[in-house]
C-alpha cells in the first residue's frame, strides 16, 4: 500500500491574518479559500516544491490556535533559506544543530549555534513560528538517506 502525507490542519485565530502570513509574507501558493457557510471555511496553501499541503480555516479543528509544534521543512541551502525568509520580514532562530548530532530536542535544549561543522545532510535546523506561534522548523537535506 502507498500512502503519503498531503495535508497538515493548523490551528489559527483569524483565518485572514492567516492567510496574509502564508501567502502574501512566505510566498506560499494558495490553492483554495473556500466560505463553505457561516463558521465553516477551508484555506489551503503548498509551500514551493511541496507535495504536502496545510489547511486552516474556521471549523476545521478543536486544537487551539498556535498549539502545532514541530512541522518541518526541507531545504537544500539553510543559510539561503533562513536569509530568504528574513527578506520576507520573518523572525528565524538559527542555524542551529542539536547537541546530539540527532534530530533536534524540542524548545530551545540542546541547541548548538552554528550549521553542523561538516554541513551534513540532516544536520543543521532553523526556526520561525507564524503569527499565532504555531512553530515550524527548517532541516538541510543536502543528499538523501539510502531509500529516501
């Protein structure tokens, strides 16, 4: 059986808000902004070169808003898209590696400033939250895991 991720929900506060962050600040396409009823909207947005998609909208989820911790996305070049995202008025934390040489711990323990010495891939992170503190990381794949 094949299975892949294609949707992620967030949880947001104001839907417009939102939808400005994703779209207009990081560039994201949007796919759908669907007012299906009074409380009930879908807004979807791909990241450039993602086949993995993120909804938020009204009535979508009970998860409270910014609660989402953890999403990730793979760059090729972290000093490229760190700076790419400070152009586009983002706050991001990083590059950092984890102190472990594994992925990183969750909230700020662990964190070695700086990009893995050697650049490997999987090795080095950076972070931003969107307007509601939902956070998102940032991990440098430059090569592929056998079987990735």
């Amino acid at each position: 059986m094949h299975m892949r991720l294609e949707v992620v929900i967030l949880p947001v506060s104001d839907v417009d808000r939102a939808k400005g962050f994703y779209v207009e600040q990081l560039g994201w396409r949007l796919d759908a902004d669907f007012p299906v009823n009074d409380g009930y909207r879908i807004v979807q947005v791909t990241p450039p070169g993602s086949e993995c998609s993120v909804i938020f909208g009204d009535g979508l989820t009970q998860q409270e808003a910014g609660t989402l911790h953890g999403l990730q996305l793979t760059v090729t070049d972290i000093l490229d898209a760190r700076k790419e995202l400070t152009a586009r008025g983002v706050e991001v934390s990083g590059p950092f590696r984890d102190g472990t040489g594994a992925f990183h711990h969750a909230g700020d323990t662990h964190r070695v400033p700086g990009t893995h010495p050697d650049r490997a891939s999987y090795g080095t992170f950076a972070a931003f939250k969107d307007l509601d503190g939902n956070e998102w990381f940032l991990q440098e794949v430059t090569e592929r895991a056998p079987g990735r």
